[in-house]
C-alpha cells in the first residue's frame, strides 16, 4: 500500500435547460464508498435529467515542496433509463501520456 494519502472524488453533473451543471459531491478515504455515494446522489435525479457521474483518484505527494497533488478519473457512471447505475472504468493515463497527447487533465469541473 502506498504511503501516499489516496482520495476518491465523486461528482454528479446533470443537463439543465441544454447546459451541463455539476450536482452533489464528495470524497472519500474507500472507493467503494465513494461508488456507493455516487450510486445514491445519481438515483435522486429523474431520468430526463441526463445524470451522469466520476469518480477521481486523487493522490496527495507530501513529500514534495510545496505539496503537490495527482487527479485521474477512475469509474465513470451514468443512470439509464430504468434507474440503474451502468459503471465503466476508466483507463488511467500518467502524467506523462497526457503530456505527450497534447491533452490536459482538466481542472475537476467538468470542463475536460
């Protein structure tokens, strides 16, 4: 295990009048806790609501200076129509990948 403190981030975003808003979130030390609010806060909106939720890896490196962090989408959700949570996973990049793609990370407000 790493020495390193892990966070598992998750969000909501959801389609309001055609425009993409973020909705509940939050972390957790588990990820199968973080998935298992995802899966909560997601059920509470209503289908036409196009809801859709990530969960991000957040690995905090404290022996750097000054303290420096990594973010990397993980699980990626969205409710169908019947109301269940279809989860997919997400392959991880490294810094380096996205670096050499000409991407960016994404600052964690859904602008990717």
């Amino acid at each position: 295990m790493s020495s390193e403190p892990v966070r598992f981030e998750w969000e909501v975003f959801y389609s309001h009048q055609g425009e993409q808003k973020l909705g509940p979130c939050g972390v957790n030390v588990f990820q199968a806790t973080a998935m298992d609010q995802l899966r909560t806060a997601l059920r509470r909106f209503p289908p036409d609501a196009e809801a859709w939720g990530r969960i991000c890896k957040r690995v905090y490196d404290h022996n750097a200076f000054p303290p420096e962090c990594s973010r990397y989408e993980v699980w990626r959700a969205e409710l169908d129509a019947a109301g269940s949570v279809r989860w997919q996973i997400v392959q991880k990049t490294t810094d380096q990948e996205v670096a050499a793609s000409g991407r960016t990370r994404g600052n964690g407000n859904g602008d990717e």
